[in-house]
C-alpha cells in the first residue's frame, strides 16, 4: 500500500459540529497555507496529504461565513473533493482524473519498490482539557466549553463575570462584595480579587490554568488564582473541566479544572469598546480593547492590551445595604452600639461581656456633663455601613503576546506573555474602640461614680471609614517546543514563569497607644511631638464638633501597608503517541514528568498600636515539587470492531505522583471508561482521587492572634481570636466519582442532553472553621474544641491570655478581664466535605421564526452538601443554608439570529433557602437580554459588531437575608448590581 505524507489541520480544540458564523481572514497563498489558516480559525480539523494539494493555490478569503461555506469557496475551482466525517472532520481528498496510456506501461514493478512514504503526523495540537494525550474525541469527564461567542452573548465584561455565572460555581468567598460586606470568612482576599470556587469545595480547591499553566497565587496565602486579571479580548474559549483531575495536573485540582486559553492564531486587526452603567449609580464599567495579529503558513504571532475600568458602588446607592438597621425590610436592627456619641459599658458578670448601660446623650459637645445627664436604658447605634462600598473600584491594564514559528517540519517554537496591573480601592466601616477612661482625663464624668468607665465609641463621623488601595501586578511568560520524534509521537517541552505581587495601603486607621496619650490614658511620649496638654486631649463625650482637627489628625495617623509575592517556575516535558493498535483504534500513551518551585513572602508596615512603625517580614517560603505522570487510552471497540449495543468502547487510565520536599509524597490514579451503545447514546464514568498540597502561609506563616468581637446569644462579646500557620497540616485529600450519559438526537438534528452525577468526599481539608462560621462560633458544642472559655479571676487563664497578647499588636487594647474566651482560627486538618449531586446539560438548534434559534438550558442541583468539623464530630448538612451553596441553581437561554440580526434572552435562577435558624430567603429569578448587529457589508461597516445587553432586564433585587453583618441579601448567592445595561462595539480590520 502507497502511503503519502499526510497533514491534519486542528485548531486548539475540536468545536461543535454545528454551523457558527466565523469572521475568516486567510490570505492568499498555497492552498496547504489556506487549509491551515482555515483549521486554525474555524476550530474544525481538515485532514488530506499533501499530494492532494501539491501544487494548488487559493486566492484567500476575507468574509464572515459558516465553516462550510467558507471551505467551499476556498476550494472552488482546484481538483480537490470535500468528505466530511461524523466527528465533524473534514476529508479532503483529488478528484478521480482519467489517464490515458500511450503505450504499455514498461515497468509496473518500480513503483511499488520505492520508499513507503511516513506515516501521516499532525501538526497542529489538539488537546482538551483533561487529557494529555492528542486528538481525543469526547473523554469520560464532563468538560464544559465557553467560546468567545459565548462570552459575548452572555453580556458580560470579563471572564471573571462569565465564570462566577456557571451553575457549578459557588460565590460565597473570594469575590469583591464577599470581601466588603464580611461575608468572606476566610479573611484572605484583602486584595478584593475573584476566584473560581467549583462545587463549593473552594477556591483553593479548583485548580485555574492559562493555556494549560498555572497561575500565581493570590491572596494573603496565596492559594487561589485570579481570574479577575484576565484580558477578555484575548481570551479564544475556556475549557471547564467538572471532575477532579490530580491524575493529570497535580495538586488544587479537587473541585475541578478551568483551563482559560487565549488566542493565537489571528490574523488582522480586532478593536473593542464597551461601556456600562448600573440603575440607582455606582459600577459604571469601561473597557477598550485592541488586538493584532498576523499568521503565515510556518507560524503566527499576536499582541492584545486591554484596559477596563469600574468605579465602586457604594453602599449608600443599595436600599438593602444602606443601614445596617433592617427592619424597614423586615428584618433586625444590625446596628452596633459602638457609636458616636458611645455608650458606658459595664461588664456582666452572668453573660461574662460589657454591656451598654448608659448612653452619652446627643447634641452635645461633651463640655459640662454631669452624672445625671447620662441616659440609663438607652442604648446609641451606628450604622456601620455609613460611607462603605459594597463593590471595590477596579483598574485593569493588561498586555498579551504570542508567538511561534516552525523551524523545521518536524519542530515548532513557541512563546507567550502576559503582564498585567489591576487597581483597586474601597471603604470599609470605620473604626471603633472600647475607651478606657479615668480622671487623668478633663473631660471625664461617671454615671455611676466609678473612677474610670468603659465607653463603646465609632470614629467614623471624625475619622471616615477605613481606605484600602492597592495593586496587583501580575507576569506570565512561557516558552516552550514541539518536536514530531517519530511516527505517531510528539514531544513536547516548556519552560514557564509565573509571578504575582500584591501591594496593599490601609489608611486612616486609628492608632491606639495615640489615642491612650490623647485620652490622657498614658503619659505623654516624647518619641511624638504630640502633647495632650499643650494640643488638646481627646473627648469621647461629645456628639458634632467636640474634638479639634489636631487631635484627629495625631490619633488617625494608623496604617498597615502590606505587600505579599507570589511565584511559580515550572519545567516540564512529556511525550505521546500510538503504541500499539487494537481492534477498537490505536492505543494512545503520554507520559512525562515536571518540576516545579514555589515561592511566597509577605512584608507588613504597621503603625496602629505603637509609636514608630513596626515591621514585619515572614518568609520568602519555598518547596520544590518533582512530578512524573502517565495516561493511557485503549479504544477496545470501535468502528471496525463494532457490535449490536457496543459501537464503542474505550478505557482510560492516568496516574501521577508528585513528592513535596516539605509534604511528603502523593500519589493520584484516574479510571475512566467510555460506552456508547449506538450512535445517539454515550455512557460515561469516572473513579480518581485528587489532593491539594497546603499553601506555603497555611504551612509555615507565624502565628498571631487579635481581638474580636463574636455574637453570643442577644450579646457581644470580646474574644482573643488566634490566627496563623500550622506546621503540622497535612495534604487534603478527595476522591471523585462521575457517571454520565450524553444523548445527541438523529430524529431532531440539533439536540443534545447530558446527565451527570457527582460525588466527592473531602477529607483532611484544610481550613479554618471557626473563621468559616465566625458569627455562630460562641455558644456552638461542635466548636468547642477551638474556644476556651476564660474566666476574668482566674490567675492562669489571665496569664495564658496575658502572654499570647503580650505577642500580638492587640496589647492594651482592652483589659485582659474583658476578653470572654480565646477561639482558635489557625489553620487545622479539619473533618471534610462530602458533595453529591446532578449536572443537566439541553442544547437544540433549530430553523424557526424565519431565522434560527438556539436553545440551552444548564442546571446544577445538589443532593448532599456536608461538613465535618472535625474528625470526631458529626457530619451536618450545610445545603441550602444562608452564605453556603443552595440545592438548585440554573440558567436557560434562547437566541434568534437571522441575517445581522440576533436577540437572545437568559433566564438565572437560585432556589430559596434558610437561615441557620430556619427563617425562609426566597428564591431569585433575573432575566438577561440582548440585541446584537453584525452588518453584512464592506468597507466601513465591514466586520463591526455591535451589541447591546442587559443583565437583570427586570431589576429584581435580590432575597432579602437578615444578616449578621448588617446588609439585607447574602452575597454568597445574589448580585447587588441590579439592573445593568452595556454597549460594546467590536470591528474586525
């Protein structure tokens, strides 16, 4: 048999069989340059050989068509014969051309005596996530694809956005509003970023990939990525892997895998503009893009930048995050009795807390009082919220390039980076103290004859809230190679960097040793040039204008600037190709191993409890990690061995180990298997475990600790709150199960469904679970191991708490007889996490209405939703509880395109649920729309694109949930923006 060299022309992932309009740019040239131009733009591979092409040209194309319309014209007129596959391929192959012999051919020998040319090679890679391994059909993990299309229907600005939409994804930390309205428990996302939390398991649990590398940490432990700092107009598809995948990619990869790749193959030029505001103010949203590109036959190369802008909402533009008192929305008063002006405090013996008792009466200027004019039984409240954003103003500037080029048949160079600065800034709630003051103070006056009160005070009207401003800085670069060693395999190699810093300034905070010497508390200090005496001392008594700008001025002057670096260096290489063939196809083998290091460092400057800056410096911490991985897939039945209810059959099994030189080792498998019974049907299933390894802080940062206030009951209480690392965690550790049925209709062309049911158990998961559930901590049996209850006359219990602050900036802040109790918060190997539950996937495409309609329906809903605090506790069920994930989340869409028209609706949805205590949050339904208009012209109008969306059309705020930190929804399952329109204009060149 002749066999003549052959050429398969894939773009990075093999797309939907079905027709999508694509702008095509392929310049004229050699019919094989246009081919793999064609493959490279439209995602559809093109097999043939190259004799098929030999010697033939193609005048290019420039237009906005369908894949096949736009083959076919690129084939007009050349001898070349189109077959497609039924996997979407497409065939090519010379039309049959009648020879007419002279003469008797002299010698029919010779030609089969040549050289047998090689086997056919692929030259462009095709590899999903999930796998290693080269031109997989459709795996036994469910994998969900978003595609740039998809992005831009959804009407959303950023990647970040689209993500956080998908039903699988849980919101309740790592977010902006998360982090501003102190639901985020974790405490750890100071630099209000968003990260991707699959299934609820956790961001640190989903393992985040760009063009298949990982990306720096970030956050104050530097143990999730992101995804807020991605450019959108670089961005081709994202790939969702929904299953664990330790096997494959290593630790982090629990809840899943979100694989975000950016373009590489485009040709022209790409212009975006976008703007959006949100209805009742704040968020407006700015984006402006521009991209180049250029691709020839042996390569391409790439540039984008992106900037995008979104000012803060603040809290005051929400009704139901304006006060914190919510009983106009049928809820509590949230309000704190620290306040201005404050309340007398005295401290309870029976609840073990300070309790208000007096309050200072308004309208005063705290001049003149006497004991009478203190107001028994009542009580002064904040509002917290007061001058507080509940979404962080955000600046991003980002750049991408990409570029490679073959340098032989057989060898390809490649290169890539991507630099980016994000911006930030917000108000939190200002700061509040518990004042000591005695007669040492001029102002001082007792209600009760003591020598010294207690007052609960807010400096939030003198001082403002609190101001956080900061940046991230983020680089990627990755240079890597592909070599065709040898029939079948491919090699493949690269090196990659990864870095993220943070810089964080939190100003106008209250600096409590200067206001003891304001108060008159301590004596005078020489080490500031501030003199209570000569400038004024400070008067908690008063309500408006009691205290002089100087005074202010000398006790705001706290701050804490922060600065965490994250880094990662990755070297790996790996191989694959056929081994063996089999009666079902070729048996496909990768293998490869990996080295990689990762580095992390923080350093603090605080000023807020002394009188010069204190400065601190924990690591750089460092690991090195040694990998090595296998996977393998055996089709044991396929086309040529099908059989009545097996038409295929396929196995698949990976395997990695990884060893920590501060963790120990790990060791991953992965089993799945593929049936498909007919042609309509396929049967999917899945068996591995998966591990994340402790991030560097979670392991080795310095333990602190740090005053708190905690509910209790009707009351509040002062807690000694313990933070830091743990040297003695180990690797969390799950194992996944997955089994599936996906069903593509041949009585209505265009349907397909997919089930899928998912279980993982979670065990030895590292996390904080007093910080988890910090507002239900005090009083809460199963919390009991983290809290020690202290008693204020007992001398061991006061040494013990003396000697932990006496190492902590909280020293002297409050009496050590009004802490309550110290509640461990450190990072602890905790019980686990068992998620069970279902993934619906509708598509149908249709010809209706006199265009074409798309239909789409995703829903997840969640069976088991349990945690375990610790491994001798029980398992509870946290389903469907307020700021934990709800049973039932789904979004349902229709788009209608016909010409350069197309309008699509989405319907969101997120089932009702309760508070821990039982009381109903409803459901919350928000439709989305758009209207979209591609002109099919040239000149001017050529390639322009335009669209106007609007994400919760209908304006429905979102549940009311009376929370415990005084906003009336819960940010872990509802947006606060409300109604949301956005224009973005995109024009091909």
């Amino acid at each position: 048999m002749l066999l003549a060299p052959a050429t398969i022309i894939a773009a990075p992932a093999v797309q939907a069989a079905e027709a999508q309009v694509i702008d095509f740019d392929i310049p004229a040239g050699t019919l094989d340059a246009a081919l793999i131009a064609f493959g490279k733009q439209s995602g559809r591979p093109v097999a043939y050989s190259q004799d098929v092409v030999a010697g033939l040209r193609s005048g290019g194309l420039k237009a906005r068509l369908t894949p096949e319309a736009a083959i076919a014209k690129l084939l007009a007129n050349v001898p070349v014969e189109l077959r497609h596959t039924g996997g979407g391929a497409m065939v090519l192959k010379r039309f049959a051309i009648p020879v007419i012999y002279s003469s008797p051919l002299e010698d029919p020998i010779s030609p089969l005596l040549e050289p047998v040319a090689p086997a056919p090679t692929e030259v462009a890679e095709v590899v999903v996530t999930g796998s290693l391994i080269r031109g997989q059909s459709v795996g036994a993990s469910p994998v969900v694809t978003m595609s740039r299309d998809d992005l831009d229907r959804s009407g959303r600005a950023t990647i970040a956005d689209m993500l956080t939409e998908l039903p699988q994804a849980f919101g309740g930390a790592n977010s902006g509003d998360t982090s501003l309205t102190n639901s985020d428990t974790t405490g750890g996302n100071a630099s209000v970023a968003t990260g991707v939390n699959l299934r609820g398991l956790g961001a640190s649990a989903t393992l985040v990939l760009v063009n298949g590398r990982r990306m720096a940490g970030s956050g104050l432990k530097g143990d999730f990525a992101d995804v807020s700092g991605l450019p959108t107009a670089a961005v081709d598809r994202v790939e969702v892997l929904l299953d664990g995948a330790s096997a494959i990619y290593g630790s982090d990869a629990v809840g899943g895998v979100v694989n975000v790749i950016l373009r590489k193959d485009f040709s022209g030029a790409e212009t975006r503009a976008r703007v959006g505001v949100a209805e009742g103010g704040g968020a407006l949203e700015r984006l402006a893009a521009q991209t180049l590109g250029a691709t020839w036959s042996g390569g391409h190369v790439l540039a984008s930048y992106e900037h995008y802008h979104r000012d803060s909402l603040a809290s005051a533009e929400r009704d139901f995050a304006a006060t914190a008192d919510l009983r106009s929305l049928g809820g509590t008063d949230r309000r704190l009795f620290y306040s201005r002006p404050g309340n007398v405090l005295v401290f309870n013996s029976a609840s073990a807390a300070y309790v208000p008792t007096w309050a200072i009466p308004p309208g005063q200027s705290g001049v003149g009082l006497t004991a009478s004019s203190f107001q028994a039984g009542v009580v002064n409240l904040e509002n917290q919220r007061d001058q507080t954003d509940i979404l962080p103003e955000q600046r991003r500037d980002t750049v991408y390039l990409a570029i490679s080029q073959a340098l032989a048949p057989n060898f390809e160079v490649s290169a890539d980076a991507r630099i980016g600065r994000r911006s930030y800034a917000y108000a939190l709630p200002g700061s509040v103290a518990n004042l000591t003051v005695t007669s040492a103070n001029p102002y001082f006056v007792s209600p009760n004859g003591a020598a010294s009160n207690v007052i609960a005070y807010s400096f939030t009207d003198e001082l403002g809230p609190l101001r956080s401003r900061g940046k991230s800085d983020s680089l990627a670069l990755s240079v890597g190679a592909d070599i065709d060693i040898g029939r079948t395999w491919r090699a493949s190699f690269y090196g990659a960097y990864a870095e993220e810093v943070s810089r964080r300034a939190n100003t106008n905070r209250l600096n409590t040793r200067f206001l003891s010497e304001a108060l008159g508390s301590i004596a005078d200090d020489p080490a500031t040039s501030y003199s209570a005496a000569r400038d004024g001392y400070f008067n908690p008594y008063g309500d408006g204008a009691a205290n002089s700008q100087a005074v202010l001025d000398f006790i705001s002057g706290g701050y804490i600037r922060t600065r965490y670096a994250s880094q990662i260096k990755t070297v790996n290489a790996q191989a694959d190709g056929v081994v063996m063939a089999l009666p079902g196809g070729p048996m496909k083998l990768a293998v490869g191993a990996q080295v990689r290091t990762e580095d992390f460092q923080t350093r603090t400057i605080s000023m807020t409890s002394r009188a010069t800056p204190t400065k601190t410096i924990t690591g750089p911490f460092r690991r090195t990690v040694a990998a090595g991985f296998a996977e393998l897939r055996a089709p044991l039945v396929g086309p040529d061995n099908a059989l009545p209810g097996v038409r295929r059959l396929e196995l698949s099994l990976a395997a990695r180990v990884e060893r920590y030189d501060d963790v120990g080792e790990t060791r991953n498998p992965k089993i799945g298997v593929v049936w498909a019974p007919s042609g309509a049907v396929i049967f999917r299933a899945t068996y591995g475990t998966s591990f994340r390894a402790p991030s560097l802080p979670e392991v080795f940062e310095p333990q602190d600790a740090g005053a708190a206030f905690l509910q209790s009951g009707s009351t509040t209480k002062l807690v000694l709150l313990r933070y830091g690392g743990n040297p003695n965690l180990k690797p969390e550790e799950a194992k996944s199960w997955t089994a599936g049925v996906d069903y593509a209709s041949k009585r209505w062309p265009g349907l397909k469904l997919s089930l899928t049911w998912f279980d993982t158990d979670f065990t030895d998961k590292i996390g904080t679970p007093v910080y988890d559930d910090i507002y239900n901590v005090l009083g809460n049996a199963a919390y009991a191991p983290f809290v020690q209850t202290l008693d204020p006359n007992n001398a061991a219990d006061q040494a013990k708490l003396s000697a932990l602050l006496a190492t902590t900036t909280s020293a002297g802040l409050y009496p050590t007889n009004a802490y309550t109790a110290i509640v461990d918060g450190r990072n602890v190997n905790t019980g686990g996490l068992r998620i069970q539950g279902l993934d619906l996937s509708a598509r149908h495409r249709l010809e209706a209405l006199g265009g074409r309609v798309d239909l789409s329906a995703d829903l997840t809903y969640l069976i088991d939703y349990e945690r375990q605090l610790t491994p001798t506790t029980k398992w509870v069920s946290y389903l469907d509880q307020a700021g934990q994930p709800v049973d039932l989340r789904a979004r349902t869409s229709a788009t209608w395109s016909r010409g350069p028209w197309a309008a699509s609706a989405a319907v969101n949805y997120v089932d009702d649920y309760a508070t821990a205590q039982g009381v109903a949050i409803d459901s919350w339904t928000t439709l989305d729309a758009q209207l979209a208009w591609r002109p099919e012209r040239d000149g001017l109008l050529g390639g322009l694109a335009m669209a106007l969306s609007v994400q919760n059309l209908l304006g429905a705020d979102p549940p009311f949930y009376d929370s415990p930190q005084g906003v009336g929804y819960d940010p872990a399952n509802a947006d606060p923006l409300g109604r949301f329109v956005a224009l973005q204009l995109t024009k091909r060149w």
